[in-house]
C-alpha cells in the first residue's frame, strides 16, 4: 500500500511542478492526487478508523483554508479601492539605485503585512509604470520576488508556509519575528548589494502617474478602506494570543468588520456599486490556489497517517544526521517545488515531542523554505505571479536572477545559525 501511496504523491507532485509545461492546473493534480491517496488508504485499511483520522485532518486544513479566504478577500477589497496607491504613490526618485532599494524594501515590509504573493502583484504592477526599458525591468522584477519571499519568510501572516506552521503551534508570533528578521533581512541586503554594483544612472523614461480626477470612491474612502484592512490584518495575532481561538477565527471576524464597513461607506451608492463590495472581492480571490492547498495539503495527512513519513524522517536523520542540514536541503527544494507540500511533509515527519514550539527546527525551516523559493522564479507563488505579468522567462531569471538569491539564501542562513549559537 505504502508504495503505491508514494507512487501516486511523486506522478501528483511531477504534474504540479511540471503545470506550465503540461497546461494542467496544479490545483486539478492537487486535488485529484489527495483524493486518491486517501482511497488507496481506506480500501486497505477500517474504514470507520480512516474517516476519523481524515476528519482530524481536516479539521487542521479547514483552519488554514479559512485563514488564507479571509486574508485574500480582505487585500482583494483594498486593491478594489486602489488602497495602496497611499504607499506607490509616494515613490518618485527616479535613481535607479535608490528606486530599487526603494522597491525592495517596501516589498519586504508589505510582505509580511500581507503576503509574498500579493505583495509581487502589486509591486510587479507598480514597476511596470515606472520602467518602460523592458531589461531593466525584468532586473527589478526579479530583485522583488527576493524581496517579497524574504519579507514573507519572518512573519506568521506573510507565507502560506509561516502560516501554517504558526497555525500548527510549532512557532509563535513573537519569536519567530525575533528569531528570523535578521537572517531574513540579510538574504535581501546582500542581493541588493551585489545588484545595486550594477546598476547606475537614473530612469530616463519613466511615467508620470495619472491624475485620476473621477474615481468610484473619494480618497477618505480609500484611505479608510486601507487602514482598516491593515489594522485587521495586524490584530490577527493579537486577537489569537487574548482569545486563544484558531488564527482563522480572528481573520474572518476581521473580514465580517470590513465588510461592514464597505457596506456603510457604500449605501448611498447605486452605480458600480458592487466592483467595491466583499462579494466582488470574494469572487476576485485565486480559489484555485485554495483548492490546490487543500489537495496538496490532504495527499500529505494521508502520507503522515500512513506512517510514511515517519519513514522518510527516519531515512533524513540516518543520512544528514544534522537537523540543520536537513533544514537547508529543504530550502534548497523548494526553489524546484512547492514549498507548500514540502512543509506539510515536514510538519508530518518530525513531532513536537522531538522538536517542541519555538524550537529552532521550526524557525529554520520558515527561514529556509520562504527564502529558498527565490532561487528559481518557479520556487514560489511569488515567482511565478511575476513570471506570469512580466513574461519572465525561467532561463533568463536562472542566469540573472538566482546566483544572487542563492547568496543571499546562504549568508542568512549562516547568520541564522551563528545568531542560534550566540544566544
């Protein structure tokens, strides 16, 4: 049985690292792989034994589904009302040094508030009015999928992966900050520093942002609409730590709030009204990426349950021997795979009797996998948001790009395991 368990999981996971190639969705191969996984299971196990366990599971991804919905609506509703025109705005150097210092930074920050992938979008978006030279853009591109992976990677809110490990109790909000900005921070500034070498001169064409003299919406609004999401977003933790309910708990009270909110702010109106409400945004959302984290997710609970990869850790710990070696490979993978699954697989493998809440396991692998993900531009959801709007092309970003996100990924991780051994 457990063979062909495996069989299944590697032909799922091929299709979904292979989905540009194939032009299959990932979440369709995510969700067919996890279904069969847990057939294959209960055909050869009790029934009444394997439901239980699925239910338990479930239970577990159900928290993590409704916490990424409530976070994506709620950026979905900001981006409705152009809330973060109040940040991009602002930019207007026209150094190419400084715009992308400037750019990186902000992606970092923005990262951890609302997540990599979103932060991309945006910052991809925003790039694409200020640079028409199409080289120099892909540079800047490029340099922001760093930027938004490390931000994402020292945060509880800002990657799927951090999320989910926040949400399984393996780390906790304060000292994963405490313990991975630092690295996190060095496996951007050294990338920038090495890019920024390279670059000289200023940016002779960039555009003028359009005055937008009528708009759906007044800038109080928009004003209005920006702080209160972030606020919400911010206060999730805060809420968690008070009430002790799931993480997800806090993220849909917050969106009830917002929608609320909207809701006010929007009676009066009757044209294109509903382009501004949180039905809108629900429909906006990647419900894919939902699905395919609910696959993926699954396929791997039924690998876990099956004691498979209890194996696997057991194989890791004979061969590696050094947990932070076997941290680092991990990295390493999930610039050629989700690191999605590669968490979950990793949640699975080691215990919290082995390695208990805060251990520093748990706060390497956060590291490793949310920063890793940048050495290839398929690596991460940022990555490939960015390939997507930008049409980067892999071996281009393979010759540019990923040299200088394997430097960076090194030298934090050096930091991070000097700063463990120092206190």
């Amino acid at each position: 049985m457990n063979t062909v368990l495996i069989l299944i999981f590697i032909v799922g996971y091929i299709a979904i690292a292979t989905e540009n190639f194939i032009h299959i969705n990932k979440a369709a191969s995510a969700l067919i792989t996890g279904v069969l996984c847990w057939t294959v299971y209960i055909l050869q196990s009790d029934f009444a034994a394997v439901n239980t366990e699925l239910a338990e599971h479930l239970s577990e991804i159900a928290g993590i589904l409704f916490f990424l919905l409530g976070a994506m609506t709620i950026v979905e509703l900001i981006d409705a009302h152009d809330g973060f025109e109040i940040i991009t705005s602002r930019i207007n150097t026209s150094s190419k040094r400084k715009l992308l210092w400037i750019t990186c930074l902000l992606a970092f920050f923005l990262s951890a508030v609302l997540d990599n992938l979103t932060t991309a979008i945006v910052m991809v978006s925003l790039v694409r009015k200020l640079i028409l030279e199409k080289q120099l853009r892909l540079i800047f591109c490029g340099m922001i999928v760093i930027a938004a992976n490390a931000g994402g990677a020292w945060s509880p809110i800002g990657d799927v992966t951090t999320t989910m490990l926040w949400i399984g109790g393996q780390i906790t909000i304060t000292n994963i900050i405490i313990n991975t900005f630092i690295p996190s921070l060095i496996s951007l500034i050294v990338p920038l520093i090495a890019m920024s070498l390279k670059l000289k001169g200023t940016i002779a064409n960039k555009e003028t942002q359009p005055q937008t003299s009528s708009t759906l919406f007044r800038a109080k609004e928009r004003n209005l609409v920006f702080f209160s999401g972030i606020g919400v977003l911010l206060l999730v933790p805060v809420f968690k730590t008070i009430t002790h309910l799931p993480p997800f708990m806090g993220m849909l009270l917050g969106l009830g709030l917002i929608w609320v909110l909207t809701e006010i702010i929007h009676k009066e109106k009757t044209a294109d009204k509903s382009a501004l409400s949180v039905q809108y945004a629900l429909r906006k959302i990647d419900s894919a990426s939902i699905l395919f984290f609910l696959g993926i997710l699954a396929s791997v609970a039924a690998l876990e349950s099956t004691g498979v990869l209890h194996t696997v850790a057991k194989t890791f710990d004979t061969t590696l021997k050094d947990d932070r070696l076997i941290v680092g490979t991990i990295g390493i993978l999930s610039s050629i795979v989700d690191n999605v699954p590669l968490v979950a697989a990793t949640i699975g493998m080691y215990s919290m009797v082995q390695f208990p809440t805060d251990h520093h396991f748990w706060q390497f692998l956060a590291y490793c996998a949310g920063t890793g993900g940048s050495i290839l531009i398929i690596g991460s959801a940022a990555g490939i948001a960015a390939m997507g709007i930008e049409k980067i092309d892999f071996f281009w970003y393979l010759r540019k790009i990923s040299w200088l996100a394997l430097l960076g990924y090194i030298a934090g991780a050096l930091v991070f395991i000097l700063q463990s051994r120092l206190f």
